[in-house]
C-alpha cells in the first residue's frame, strides 16, 4: 500500500513539473528593462490554440496574444516597467473549445548597465579609438607622418584659380541630408578651406542649401572664413541661400544655376542618392572642372565618371584633416589606418575559419 | 566663450552618446532617441529661416533684374499659393482655417493643396527624375570607353551583367550542358553582383565607417573645429 502511494506521489510530482514548464518568461536579456520573453511549449498536451494572458494590477487578465502553435515564443514590451514583477496565464483549449490546461508563471523585469551583445563592438571601437589617440597624440610630440596624396583635394587650388582666371563663380554643394549626418559635417568643413580660398583669389562663391539647418552652419562657416582671409567686405551673406527641401526641386535649382551662372568649379561633397548623376552631368555638359565626394557607395560610380576628381568614402572625411596640415588631425588619419590594418587581420582570419568550419569569430562579432 | 560653450556642449554629449550606445539602463538607452527629437525641433524652428532666405534672395534679383528675373517671380508665386491654399483648407485629413473646403474639393476632386500636389508637383518631379534616363546613357557612354584596362574590364563587366538581365543573356548560353552552368550569363551576373560588386561596396563603408569614427573623435575632441567657423 505505501509503495503504492508513494509511486502515486513521484508520478503526480513529475506531472506537475511537466506542466510547469509549459510556459516560460525571462526578462530580456541587454535591454532596459521594459520587456520580457514569452515562451510556451505545449508539445505534451496538444492542445488547438493557447490564449496567454497577463494581469493587470487590479488583478483582471488581459489578453495578450492568441496562438496555435505547438511551441513559440513572443517578446511582451508593451507597457513594461523595469524592476516590478508581471504574471501571466496560459490557457489552452481543445478542438471543441475546452480548456484543457491552465497555468501561471511570473517573472520580474530588471535593466541591464552594460549590453552583452554589443562587447565585440566596445573591443573594435575602443582598439580604433586608443589608436587614433596614439596617433594625434605622436603627432603632438613631432613624429612626422607620412599620408597619401589625395587628388581630389590636390586639385583644389587649381580650381579656385582656374574660376578666378575665368572670372566665373565656384559652386558648392554639401549634398541633400541634414546636419546631422556625417557626410554633411564633412562636405561643410571642406566648405571652410574652399571659401577661405575663394576670398583669397576674389571668386564668387555659390552655395545653395536644401536644409535649413545646413543654411545657418553654413553661412557662419563662410563668414568666418572670409573673415579668416582678411576679406570681410567680400562676404556676400546672399551666397550661402536656401532653394528648398524637395529632392528634385532642389536638383532644378541647381541644375538652373549651372546653366545661368556657368561655374568654372563645381564641388559636390557630402551625402548624395539619384540626384549626384542629374547635377554631375549638368555640371560636365558646361564644362565645368568637377569634385566630388560622397560615402555613399551607389553613387559613387556616377560621380567618378562624372566628375574629375572624387573622394571615394573615406577620403571625404580625411579632408578636413588633410586640408589643415594640422599634425593633430593628420594624427588621427594614421590612426584610421591602423583601423584598417585590424580589419584586414579580423576579415583574413574570419575567412579562413569559416572555411575551416569554425564560427566563433562570426558569432563573437555579430550583434544580434 | 562663443567657442568654448559650443566645444564643451559637442564633447560633453558625444561621450554621453557614445556611453549610451552600449548602457540599455535608462536614461542611456533612450538617450540617441530624445536628442534626435531635439534635433527635429530645432529643424522645425529653422525652417523659416531657409524660407526667409528664400524670399530675400528672389526679391532682391526681382528688385535688380538679374537676367531672367521673371523666373523668380513664379518662384515667389508658387510658394506663396501653395502656403496660403495649405492655410485656407489644410492638406490631406487636415483641416485649415477654413476647414476642409468641401465645396471646392468637390469640383476639383482633391483639396486644393493636393490637387496642385498631385497634378502639378508631382509630375515636375517625375521630370526631373526622369532626366536620369538620359544623362545615364551619356554617362555610361564615357564610362565604357575602351581606353585603358580599367575601362576595358569596367565594360565586359557591364555588357556581362546587363546581357545576364535579358532574355537574350538566357538564349545566347542556353546551348551549353549543366557541367558549365557557372558559364550562364544569368548566373556570371549574378555572380558579379554577388561577390565582386558586393567587396567593393563593403570595402568603401569600412572606410567610410572608419572615417565617420575619426571625424567623429575629431570633433568631440575638439581638434577639427571647422563646423564652427574656426581652424
């Protein structure tokens, strides 16, 4: 008889335990917080479709997702708080409709100080960053670098000076997107050197803008440099203007400018999309010397049959530094470069270990 | 002080908004989001200085009759009309101030504002769009040029992917057995712009996502100083 109850016992236990694993919440691993992971497995009750609930703070369950998956799981981030505890409820029923099991689970959210997942990107930023460190601060104490010439910046001169002997104006464009993307920063820190000069050789300058935030950078920009060059009559504050924010309106625009003003230099620097072929050939069909420079990688072909210079990628954000002479700067050129040699390395070793089978570089270095 | 606020306000939320990328906890994690928030503000307050930049410009080549002056004037038009008509009955589900305009909407079928959208704009745009068109054949007509070896394989390259892309790419190679399907022309333009067109576009973001980090530490360090006017 006690052998009797007890194997009653160990089999009501193992039921109960098998039932407890049916549905499963964790908190989101490397997040703030505000959602937690829903898994269920009903493999052993089989049921139709399962309806998971959660309960509010008055004690009333609200639906939450209906499923008729055997096994599946569903991220909760609606109205999460970090740090309070959420219980749920799985309801499964039958074909005809009954419910055939039900359970609770609970889990407490919590937020994370550091993301996991993103440790090769921290290992990779910081290697790159300390070398760029490394570099600008050699720099500092009078190590000479050596860096490439760049053509496209090489040619700058030339340009202002062959605008000034026409007595042509110089236009320049710091491409279609806002302040706020790099592409944009660095066609403007260009602007600086290329309106320096044109106040040094008395050219006209043109800037016309499609963002109202680019006009007032770089209208400041400008300023300053005329300023910088000892020429602050020669401003014209009417030189940097704004056409409009409209991809193609803008185009018309421009491409009204070439044709009307006949520039002897044309500069497109800075982010571009399928408006860098319409202005790149306009500015060829008037014969104009053309630079430009873009990281976008779908443009790029256009601008290079086009124009007679471009900064390819990362040599539009090299300008600045290059244009400068400033060892500091030029440090942290050196430094991108070191960036590269550690990709180079990491790409040459990845290659060969997943040829070899082995996905652990892949798997460290993906960010999921 | 004009300068320095300005490069301590750059550095002080560069190396907050670096931190924040790899710290979920809040306030990091929601950090990127509210400041882009703040940027569209700022963007919205600005918007009215491109569009007095826009007036004085046209007026003053008006006032002056530059060459083609009369240009400027349907410029100033256009702008005008389309602010004012937005105004009276608003765009889309909006309203403006007075209201929907039903009776002209049943006339002209849309609202004003959309109906010049819709008929006028939108067709500029396809224009000038459509310009594309022509000034990729002139382009691609210099591209091809056989001078030097780049060019020569610049132009098998072309031909290759643009015969795999056609039916005449298909019949051309159907003839061959499938010990030499690689040799398809389908299939060698795909592989040009899997493997190829891929690298190369991959090795320009590296460098171009190592140049953002450089100019990004550039600036919040303070060492480039161009974006405010300075050296």
């Amino acid at each position: 008889m006690k052998k009797t109850f007890l194997c009653l016992f160990i089999f009501c236990a193992c039921f109960l335990y098998s039932q407890e694993g049916i549905l499963n919440i964790k908190d989101k691993p490397n997040d703030d917080g505000s959602a937690l992971i829903l898994s269920w497995d009903t493999t052993q009750i089989q049921p139709a479709n399962i309806i998971i609930e959660r309960e509010t703070p008055n004690g009333e369950f609200v639906k939450i997702l209906k499923s008729e998956e055997i096994t599946g799981s569903y991220e909760d981030g609606t109205n999460i708080d970090p740090k309070n505890i959420y219980t749920y409820r799985i309801t499964a029923y039958n074909n005809i409709g009954e419910i055939i099991h039900i359970s609770k689970s609970k889990a407490k959210t919590s937020a994370q100080w550091f993301d996991k997942d993103k440790i090769s990107l921290l290992i990779l930023a910081s290697l790159i960053t300390l070398a760029i460190l490394y570099y600008i601060f050699s720099a500092k104490s009078g190590k000479e670098l050596f860096i490439r010439k760049i053509g496209g910046l090489e040619s700058m001169d030339e340009s202002v000076g062959r605008a000034t002997e026409m007595g042509r104006p110089i236009l320049f464009i710091p491409g279609t997107l806002d302040l706020d993307d790099m592409q944009t920063i660095a066609g403007l820190t260009i602007l600086r050197r290329l309106a320096q000069k044109a106040a040094e050789y008395d050219s006209k300058l043109i800037v016309p803008v499609c963002r109202s935030m680019v006009l007032s950078t770089a209208k400041e920009i400008v300023k300053e440099a005329y300023m910088k060059a000892g020429r602050p009559d020669a401003y014209d504050p009417d030189s940097v203007f704004y056409l409009t924010d409209d991809q193609f309106g803008y185009v018309a625009g421009v491409d009204g400018i070439i044709v009307r003003e006949k520039p002897a230099a044309n500069f497109f620097l800075g982010a571009f999309y399928a408006e860098s072929l319409i202005l790149a050939e306009t500015g060829f069909s008037s014969g104009a010397i053309q630079t430009a420079g873009t990281a976008m990688p779908s443009q790029l072909p256009f601008f290079v049959v086009a124009c007679d210079f471009t900064l390819i990628g990362e040599e539009l954000f090299a300008a600045s530094a290059y244009l400068s002479k400033d060892p500091h700067q030029l440090g942290s050129l050196k430094g991108q470069d070191f960036g590269k040699a550690i990709f180079v390395v990491i790409l040459t070793i990845g290659i060969i270990l997943e040829i070899s089978g082995i996905h652990f570089l892949k798997d460290f270095l993906t960010i999921h | 002080m004009k300068r320095k606020l300005p490069l301590f306000i750059t550095f002080t939320v560069g190396i907050i908004l670096i931190i924040s990328e790899f710290i979920p906890h809040k306030p990091f994690g929601q950090l990127s989001g509210e400041l882009e928030i703040w940027f569209l503000i700022i963007s919205g307050f600005a918007i009215l200085l491109g569009q007095l930049s826009l007036f004085k410009v046209n007026i003053l080549k008006i006032q002056f009759k530059q060459r083609d002056w009369q240009f400027y004037i349907i410029t100033l038009l256009s702008f005008i009309t389309m602010v004012t008509i937005g105004f009276l009955w608003g765009t889309g589900k909006s309203p403006g101030i007075l209201g929907h305009g039903e009776s002209i909407s049943s006339v002209m079928g849309y609202k004003p504002f959309d109906y010049l959208f819709f008929n006028v704009y939108q067709h500029l745009q396809a224009t000038m769009f459509s310009l594309l068109a022509f000034f990729i054949a002139s382009a691609a007509y210099r591209a091809f040029i056989g001078r030097t070896l780049e060019s020569n394989l610049l132009l098998i390259a072309a031909v290759l992917v643009m015969l795999g892309n056609t039916s005449l790419g298909v019949f051309l190679t159907s003839w061959l057995p499938n010990s030499l399907s690689f040799l398809h022309l389908p299939n060698v333009s795909e592989f040009i712009m899997t493997y190829p067109t891929t690298a190369g576009q991959r090795a320009i973001m590296i460098g171009a996502g190592l140049g953002i980090i450089g100019s990004s530490l550039r600036i919040i360090l303070g060492i480039e100083r161009s974006y405010l006017g300075g050296e």
